[in-house]
C-alpha cells in the first residue's frame, strides 16, 4: 500500500519526530475514511468479525505478520525491531461498539440498527492502524519488536482477559493504551501520573423472606422493604465508615422482585456495581458489603445469597512511562498540547488487566469542540472532532519511537498484590 519513502534508522530524535509529524499529516485523509468505515459498521462485544477482517487486511497491506482469532476475535500483528533491544513494546487499542441508536447526524453515521461506536473505540482502531501505517511508511527500524494489540469486548470488561489468555502479552516489557476524552478539546493529549480509572465490580444480591397477603404484612418477611433498607443502610454506610479520601461509589441499577401488587414478595434481587480507586478500599469492598447485607437481613429474618465478581483493577499509569508520554507529546505537539489531568475517572478500562501482568500507560485524546456541544461517551449523539486522529497518531508513534531512546527497562513499578484480579467471584450462601 505504501512505498516506503525513507530507510534510514532516525538517530536524532528530533528529526525521527519531525518525520512522523510529517508522514501523519499526509496520512490524514485515509485515517479519516479508515474511521468513518469502522463507524459505519459497529460489532458489539464478542462478535467484531467484519472489523477485525478490516483491521487484518490494513495490516497485511503495511507488511505485517497478522494474527487473527486471537482473544477471540481479536487481531495481533508486530513491527520487528533490528534485534539490538530484547525488549518488546505493546500498543493496545480496541475494537467494539454499542447497543445505542445512533443520532449524530453525521453522513457516516451507523448502517447498524441499534448499534454505535459511542465511546470512540473507532477513533481507537484508526490510531493503533494509523500508528502502524506511519512506522511502515517510514521504514524506522526501532531496536526492538513492538506488538500492536487489536483488542475485542472491551465494553464488556473481557477481552483484555482473552486476550491475555491467548498470549498476546507474552515477551512483553510494557504496554501504552489510549482513549477518547470529549471534554479535552481536539488537538490536546490528557496525561495522568498514577490513578486514571476505577477498579469496577459487579455486585448482586437475592433477597430471600416470607411471601404473605398485601393486607397483614406482620404475618410475612417482606423481601421488597428489607432490600430496601439494604439500599438505605449501605449507602449511608459509605459516608459514615470508609475513609472519605478514598471515594467508593455503589450503585444498584436493578431490582427485582415481586409477582403481584398484593402480594408480599419473598424474594428480590439487587444488580449494582461498585467502583473505587484505592488498591485498600478495592481489597476489602466485598466484605465490608456483605457484612452489611448480612445485618439488616439477619434483623429482620430473612437470608439472602451475596454474589460479588471481581471485573477489573483501577488504571494505575506507570510514571516512567508517562514521562515518555509527556516528553514526547510536548516534541511533537507542543507543551501547549499537554492538558494535566487534575482528577481520575470513576469509569473503567480493562486496559488495567494488562497491568497485572507489564507496567503500562494510557492517555487520553481530546476530541472536543470548541464551536458545537460536546455531548459525553455513550451519548447517541456523541460525535469527535477528526482532526484529533492526526493529534492520537502523532502521539503514539511518537511515543513508540521515545520508549526506545530510554535505556534499559523503562518501568520501575510493578502491580500492587491488591490489585490483582481474583478470578474467582465471591458467592456466599446463608
């Protein structure tokens, strides 16, 4: 696809920068087609068949060895380094969409009923595909092998485990990541030392009482008004023993239970989720919970079945690794193009599994406006500013380049024991 218009090996950083600046901007146009076809033809989790054929075929038009099916219907591929450096440098981005209608309006907008690229996972591809396309076209032969990871079912919080399951990280020293931000505006880089996102786990807990007629409720174990109190007890919990420092937030986003108006129910369950940032609040959530259940159902006579699944860990950024982030970003881009992000996100990124096993980073790209609303991930009106591709290109394969500028290993952290995921839920039964 591509002739490859230099061969040289880029000795002065500052030239090797100045080229991919360059090559990107030509790129341009066919990162913005490359964009609107993902867009155009969203999969949900699990099943990105047609887009990991797309991204495959890109791949094998830029010289890569491709490997396909892997976590499932993920997609690897490795640029090989000359062999000088053992290390190896991942690049993640992922692939799927979601079940939202689409109301953007735009020309390109989703030809799938039902289904939307909300949460810039296209925008994500364009940049892993982008990153390659200008490695190639350059002919830069880095020191060492960089594996560019095409990753399925991120929406879902398992692909990253399939992926790893398949050996995607295996051999690997370190991993950058990057994802979509609306309320940085397009042209900007947000970077974060340490905490970028929530550990987030799922939680659901059955309720079990005494069914009995609407009209003497005190012949019965009303299962409705224990969970309830269940709702009420833990939420104010929250504020009165867990260190205020330390933000938890427990969501319950469904409840059932109940066969008639007039019928006390004698069993209700409550699906919610639970996210926090810090690796002590994360370890002891679920028995701080159940313990709470436990309680308020005990008081009142009833039993109740706790389930709690761990999904992923907090996005913790490697600091050496974002030092290469910000380094190079503030080369290619500009200082004026780095944008501190002062605060984490409560949402979540599976990109953190991966950081149980290599130290890594993730940034965020801004893809705001400055003339139109910017209406937030997941919205069916969420739209980005297309010039952040070249802004997400120009970052990451500057990034790529700079890693191998740093001697020796890069990473001086390693995951937090509390941290790691337990593959196992936690089920108990009383």
């Amino acid at each position: 696809m591509f002739e490859n218009e230099l061969k040289t090996v880029f000795d002065n950083p500052a030239e090797a920068i100045a080229a991919i600046k360059a090559t990107a901007e030509k790129l341009l146009p066919r990162l913005i087609e490359i964009r609107r076809h993902i867009h155009a033809h969203p999969e949900l989790s699990g099943h990105e068949y047609q887009t990991a054929a797309y991204v495959a075929g890109v791949l094998s038009s830029c010289g890569l060895h491709v490997q396909e099916s892997v976590g499932r219907t993920g997609v690897m591929a490795e640029l090989p380094g000359s062999g000088q450096d053992s290390r190896r440098l991942a690049v993640r981005t992922d692939m799927d969409a979601l079940p939202i209608e689409e109301r953007s309006g735009v020309a390109f907008a989703s030809r799938q009923q039902g289904l939307m690229h909300a949460c810039g996972h296209d925008v994500h591809t364009t940049i892993g595909l982008g990153t390659v396309m200008v490695l190639a076209q350059l002919g830069l032969q880095l020191p060492g092998a960089v594996r560019f990871l095409f990753q399925p079912a991120e929406e879902i919080t398992q692909g990253a485990r399939w992926m790893v399951a398949d050996g995607a990280i295996e051999a690997v020293d370190a991993i950058f990541g990057v994802h979509v931000f609306p309320t940085i505006p397009g042209g900007k880089i947000g970077i974060r030392y340490g905490a970028l996102t929530a550990a987030a786990d799922d939680i659901d807990v059955t309720i079990r009482g005494e069914s009995g007629h609407g009209a003497r409720p005190h012949e019965a174990t009303d299962a409705i008004w224990i969970a309830a109190q269940v709702i009420t007890t833990l939420q104010q919990a929250i504020s009165r023993t867990q260190n205020p420092l330390h933000p938890v937030v427990l969501t319950f986003g469904q409840i059932k239970g109940g066969r008639a108006s007039n019928v006390i129910a004698d069993q209700v369950t409550l699906s919610g989720t639970v996210r926090c940032l810090h690796p002590e609040t994360y370890d002891r959530m679920p028995t701080w919970i159940e313990d709470m259940v436990r309680n308020v159902c005990q008081t009142h006579g009833a039993t109740y079945h706790f389930n709690y699944q761990r999904r992923v860990p907090s996005v913790q950024n490697d600091e050496v690794l974002t030092q290469i982030i910000q380094a190079s970003v503030e080369a290619s881009l500009g200082k004026d193009a780095i944008e501190h992000l002062r605060e984490p996100s409560l949402g979540s990124e599976d990109f953190a599994v991966y950081l149980d096993h290599v130290p890594g980073t993730m940034f965020r790209l801004g893809v705001g406006f400055e003339d139109q609303p910017n209406y937030p991930l997941h919205h069916p009106k969420f739209v980005v500013n297309e010039r952040s591709l070249l802004t997400g290109v120009v970052a990451m394969a500057s990034a790529v380049y700079s890693y191998w500028q740093q001697p020796g290993s890069p990473a001086a952290s390693t995951p937090s024991e509390a941290q790691s995921n337990k593959p196992s839920p936690l089920n108990r039964v009383q």
